[in-house]
C-alpha cells in the first residue's frame, strides 16, 4: 500500500490540484479569444488589444500591487518587533492571546471590523466627536472606501502580523537568532548592529518565500477590498469579478482577459522570486 501510494500520489495531488487550475485557465483563455461561451463567433484579438490598452486594467494592477507593497511592508515591520522585542513572552501568558488573537477572523470579518471602526459614522469618528475632537462625525478622515486604501491596508495587517510572528518566533529557534546575536556581541557588535545585521536578515532570509506568497495572497485578495475598497480605483479581483457580474455581455471576455493577464503576471512574478533567491542564495553559499 506505501509502495502504491508513493507511485500515484504526486500523480493524484496534480490531478486535484494543478488540472483544475490549467481547465480554468484553459477556459478564460478560450473565451477571452471568442473561442467558447455566449460570444463564440469566432477567433478574435480584441478584447486583449482592448484590455490592454485600457488604462482601468493598468491603474487597477498598479493599486493591487501598491496595496499589497504596503500591507507587506508594515507586516514585516510590526512582526519582527515583536518577535524581538517580546521574545519568549509571546509563547506564555496574556501577550500570547492578545497576538495571536486576530488569527481567528475571517477576512470578511476582519473587513467588517475596519468598517465598523473606521468609518466616518463608527467607534473611532464618534470616541472623537465625544472628545470634541471633531464637530461631528461626518469630519472623521476617510479611512475606509478612501482612494489610498488605509482601510483595506489596516485590515491585511491585522490578519498577517500573528502569522508572521508565530512564523519568525520559530525561525528563531530553529535559526539561534540569540546564539547568532550572542556571538556577534562577543564579536564586538552592539546589540543594534546584531540586530540589523544578524537577526533581521536572517529571519527575512528564511522567511522570504512565505512573504513572497503571502505577497501573491494580498495582491489577488476579494472579501477586504470588496467591502473597504472604491469603485476606482479597485484592486484586479474586484475588477474582474465586478466585469463578470454586469449585464454587459461584452464585460465578460474582457474580464476572462483580465484574469488571464493576472495569473500570467503572478506566475512570471513567482518564477523570477523564486530564481533571483536561489542565485542569491547558492552565491552566498
């Protein structure tokens, strides 16, 4: 029974896994070229050329990757403080629960929190008008459904940072970050520098192909932007989902193209992580 699952089981996990995502695209790329669906008159090139040079499908791609840039950027930041700075607090006692805590939301849930806090009408606009901070609470900034998209920002941040702080508190085992810092301290660093220049790179060495499909899952996330997002611009999801869901038939292919373009971008984008870190990696090696 070993011997046969050891034969058909990398068999039967790309059946599962890989064959229905190749069919789907196999699909969307028909159907983008007027091959099948309700549009199947024939083979025809003008929905990329007009998806393409659509300036919607550019903005939309540039704010998913700004969005994503930024949740990752201050996820990193918080993660690595308070894995360094709390320590072994993290895996006992009250800070263990109040960190890992939001890892029980849902994305949805997550969005609905954002909006309830951050909203011109919610908590935080009417602790504000109380404290007579403000005249009313139509004068609270736009932190949700606003064009910088803080709200969609606040939210990923607070669903990402327990789990890159339960991932980094076990890269600091595995790694002996504080045998590493203990040393280098020896050495004649300061606590600082061992920080900069041994901890922190270290951890985001060995971290860097989960920040890099993490990155991936915030660059093509729904639920967040969907509900703490605007009409424009809007993250590549929402746009695709939105072009699918008009009355407008000639939406559809365009939206197929979109999708098409994205999964061509995210796996080019995997493809040249994944390489630049392994030629980074074997040459320090």
């Amino acid at each position: 029974m070993g011997a046969l699952f050891r034969k058909t089981g990398p068999l039967s996990l790309l059946l599962v896994t890989v064959l229905p995502l190749l069919l789907g695209f196999g699909y969307a790329f028909l159907y983008s070229l007027g091959l099948t669906g309700l549009l199947d008159s024939g083979f025809t090139l003008k929905h990329w050329t007009h998806g393409l040079s659509d300036g919607q499908f550019w903005q939309s791609l540039g704010y998913s990757l700004y969005i994503a840039a930024i949740t990752m950027a201050l996820t990193l930041i918080l993660a690595l403080a308070l894995t360094l700075k709390l320590g072994e607090a993290l895996r006992r006692g009250a800070p263990s629960y109040l960190v890992y805590w939001p890892l029980a939301f849902p994305a949805i849930v997550s969005a609905f929190l954002t909006f309830q806090l951050f909203s011109d009408g919610g908590f935080a606009a009417r602790v504000a008008f109380q404290l007579g901070a403000i005249t009313s609470p139509e004068q609270f900034p736009d932190l949700v459904n606003d064009a910088a998209g803080i709200g969609i920002i606040a939210a990923h941040v607070f669903l990402a940072t327990p789990f890159f702080v339960i991932l980094f508190g076990n890269l600091m085992e595995s790694e002996r970050i504080a045998e590493l810092n203990l040393l280098a301290r020896t050495l004649g660093a300061g606590s600082g520098q061992a920080l900069r220049r041994v901890a922190v790179p270290v951890l985001l060495n060995r971290a860097m192909p989960t920040i890099i499909l993490y990155f991936i899952f915030v660059l093509g996330s729904y639920e967040i932007p969907l509900l703490l997002g605007r009409q424009s611009p809007e993250m590549v999801s929402v746009m695709i989902v939105r072009k699918l869901q008009r009355f407008n038939l000639l939406d559809i292919p365009r939206a197929y193209m979109i999708a098409c373009c994205y999964i061509l971008f995210v796996s080019i984008f995997l493809w040249l992580s994944f390489r630049v870190r392994k030629r980074w990696v074997d040459g320090a090696s």
